[in-house]
C-alpha cells in the first residue's frame, strides 16, 4: 500500500491561491490613484483621501471574512466553507477581468 501525506496537495493549492490572490492586488495597487483621479474628475489629493477610505472599507470587509469562517465551519465543513471561498474570490477576479468602462 502506497502512503500519502493529504497535507502536501493541500498546502500546494493553499500557496497557489494566496499567489494568485497577492498577484491581483499587485496590478490593482499601483493604479488606484490614477483610476480614482479618472473617475472622480479631482487632483491627487483628493484621490488619496479616496483610496485611503477604500483601503479602510476593505481591512473592514477583511475582519468581517475572517470571522465568517468560524460560524461556517462547524456548520458546513472546512472543505465546504474553503471552497466556496475560493470560488467566490475566483468569481470576483472573473469580475475584474470581464468589466468594462461605464
């Protein structure tokens, strides 16, 4: 009999995903500034006072996603509640790639 250690296989698609997940925010970091100075009509300013309250929504919506898990888990399963996750991130990248400009 073969044995497996099911604890590489995991570990390989938890890495890739947090690479593909730090990818993302890699290209959308370095033009927010430009993207909301477009979008808003206003100077450089006024587009770090917009980014930094975006940047706050989102550490909020993080600790909100953290503690979601901990109700989902004992419900539904790690294995459910991880994938769900990563289909939810995945769809939101499809998202990203397939908007276009209002």
């Amino acid at each position: 009999m073969i044995s497996r250690q099911p604890g590489k296989r995991a570990l390989l698609f938890i890495l890739v995903t947090v690479l593909i997940d730090t990818m993302g925010m890699g290209v959308i970091i370095p033009v927010i500034p430009e993207l909301i100075m477009e979008l808003t009509g206003e100077g450089l300013s006024r587009a770090a006072v917009y980014g930094g309250w975006l940047g706050f929504v989102g550490a909020i919506m993080v600790m909100g996603q953290s503690t979601l898990p901990r109700i989902a888990i004992p419900r539904f399963g790690e294995r459910r509640t991880a994938l769900v996750g990563f289909v939810a991130g995945g769809a939101g990248y499809l998202g990203y790639a397939f908007a276009t400009e209002g």
